[in-house]
C-alpha cells in the first residue's frame, strides 16, 4: 500500500507542477508591464518561461506512466508487467522521455541567476542579452532529443543511438554559449566579490564511455556536480540576492564567506573522488565491496566532503536564522546591491500592492537606462 500512496502521490504533484507552469506561462504573457517586451524581460524571467514548458510538455509523459503503473498494481493490467508479454522498455521511455527535461527543468532557473547576479556584480550589462535568452530556447528544444541516452544499454538499435549520441553532443553548444556570453560580461568588469557568487556529461553522452561506464559511480559523481555545483550553488546566490528585497534584511558577509568556503570544499571532496571510483569500476547503489578494498580510502574522502556540506547548510542556517528571524542582519534598504530590474525599485520588503503605479519600461535595465516617468 505504501508503493501505491507513493505512486499516487508523484501523479498528483505532476499535476500541480503543470498547473503551477502553465501560471506562469500566461503570467510572463499577459501580465508584464507596459513596454516590457520579450527583449526586455530579465533573463531570469526567460528561464522560468522555458521551465514551465519544459514542464507543461515533459511531466504528462510521468503522470501517465504513473497512472498505468497504478492500473498494472490496483486493477491488474499489464502495461509494464513484461511476463504477460508488456515492452520492457515501455518504462524507460516514459520516464526518461520526462526524465531528462527534468535536468534542465531544475537547472535552467539557475542559469536565469547566474545571469541577473553577473552583470549587477561586474558593473556592465549582461554580453549577448539575445544569445542568452535563445540559447535558453534552444536548450529546451533539443532536452526533448536526448533522453536516450539514458538507455544505451537497453539494447537500442545502433543507429539510434548515434543520433541521441550526436544530439546529446550538440545541446552543450547552447550552454557554451552562455558560459562565453558570462564570461564576456565579467571581462573587464569591476567585479564585487559579495558571497552570491558539468562537462562530464559529455562524456557519458558518447556511447562506447557510457557503456562502459553506465551503472557506475561516475554516473553519481556526474549527476552531483550538476546539480550540487549547479543548481544548488546557484541557488543559494539566489538567497543571498534576493532575501533582502524579501525580507528588509542583509545576510552576514562574513559567514557568507565561509558557507562558500565550506560547501566548496566540501562538494569537491564528496563527489569528485566518486569519477575515479567510477572508472576503476565501483557499481552504484552499493555501500559494502569487500571484492575491492582498495576503494575504501576515495570512498572515506567522499564521506569527509559530505560531512563538510552538512556543516556548510549549517553556517547557512543560522545565518539565516541570526539575520533575519532574530533581526541582527543590516537593513538592506531598497537597492543594496544597485542593481538593474524593476523589483528593486520598491522597498524591501516590498508593499502589497508593489508599486504606486505601474512603471512603463523602456530598457532592459529599467533602474539604469529608463528615463524616470
């Protein structure tokens, strides 16, 4: 029964994650201020506008293999029951066809940070505005190409296998482009060192290292530095920019500085022994190798790193805790980091109603080129 509540569970909230997209779809559509053109929105805004798609388009593919796995467990069909004669990879192609525009789905928001937090802390205009914003485009078109991938083992017909090979290679060109376009913008730039501050799936996209390593730690380490190092890292910038407009509060600089250190430190020593572990063969979803002792010692590295993220979300915890909920962080004041977008132009916290009247946008950067109305 607990299987089935689970499953239930995962459909239900699919549900709310295609209701809560297609909110902000028709949001960003209908609801921008006057002047505010699609060239004018914050980048931050295009990632969440090719997000919810991702999601409106990629999490149906879920919810209906969740459906047909409760039909199979509660009025016993056979849909992936494949000693009744079911498609063994029926499964896999539902689930990875949403499964790998999920990856995109939790780090194309933290592109969208990386890109509002760079220009505001180099002092320039974000380089190659439009190539970010199609680049984001892009990435969500060609997510829908590569879910393969994740099935080169599974007996796939060869010549399938080399498309998803060849299109899991070309969907890091609209990430490289950003990559540039953010380097571009810290180029001579009077950067700001304030704590807001994954190749290797590359690797696993051509098919003789992926089988060769599939099934192995290298698979973890990959997936962790993605989203760890990824989003997570992107993430907390998030907090550390966008908690002040919240909450009227600045969070201490000083334990800003060492929750980076920490959690820096500690990500590396946790996931980037795993590659070679992975190489040397160590099977994932295992905890006991008494064939291989001589993994112990990476492995142990791996539990030290760990230990330190546990101690990094600590230090970012009480920071929290000290600045905001008992009041000890500096008032931030409207526009502590004198930034570009419109949410700055209210107080912090803002207003219910957020502005007096609606601002008519002329720019990208509304608090630096608009002339004031």
């Amino acid at each position: 029964m607990g299987q089935d509540l689970w499953i239930l569970s995962l459909t239900v909230l699919g549900f709310s994650s295609i209701f809560g997209a297609l909110n902000m779809i028709v949001t960003i559509f209908s609801l921008r201020a006057p002047g505010m053109t699609f060239h004018r929105i914050p980048l931050f805004m295009w990632s969440v506008l090719v997000t919810s798609f991702l999601l409106v388009l990629a999490m149906p593919f879920l919810t209906v293999a969740g459906v047909l796995l409760l039909f199979d467990r509660l009025a016993h069909t056979n849909f992936f029951v494949t000693g009744s004669g079911a498609d063994p990879l029926l499964w896999q192609y539902l689930f990875w066809f949403f499964g790998h525009p999920e990856v995109y789905i939790m780090i194309l928001p933290g592109f969208g940070v990386i890109s509002e937090v760079l220009p505001v802390f180099s002092r320039k205009p974000i380089f190659g505005y439009k190539m970010i914003a199609y680049s984001s485009v892009a990435i969500g078109f060609l997510s829908f190409g590569v879910f393969v991938h994740h099935m080169f083992v599974a007996g796939i017909d060869e010549a399938l296998q080399v498309f998803f090979m060849i299109s899991t290679m070309l969907i890091a060109v609209p990430t490289g482009v950003k990559i540039f376009s953010w380097l571009g913008t810290i180029w001579g730039g009077a950067l700001r060192f304030k704590t807001i501050g994954g190749i290797s799936g590359v690797f696993l996209g051509s098919v003789p290292v992926d089988v060769q390593l599939s099934d192995t730690y290298f698979v973890v380490a990959h997936i962790h530095y993605v989203l760890v190092q990824g989003a997570l890292f992107c993430a907390f910038a998030a907090f550390y920019y966008w908690l002040p407009k919240i909450t009227g509060r600045l969070l201490s600089e000083n334990l800003g500085r060492l929750h980076f250190l920490l959690f820096f430190i500690g990500v590396n020593l946790a996931f980037f022994p795993m590659h070679q572990l992975g190489l040397e063969g160590m099977p994932r979803r295992t905890y006991h190798y008494p064939q291989a002792p001589e993994w112990q010692g990476l492995n142990d590295v791996s539990t030290i790193g760990a230990y330190i993220i546990a101690l990094a979300i600590l230090v970012f915890l009480w920071n929290v805790f000290d600045s905001i909920a008992l009041g000890h962080g500096k008032p931030a004041g409207d526009d502590p980091w004198e930034a570009d977008t419109l949410e700055w132009a209210t107080t912090s916290p803002p207003a219910p109603w957020n502005f007096a009247r609606i601002p008519v946008v002329h720019s990208a950067r509304p608090l630096k080129e608009d002339v004031p109305h």
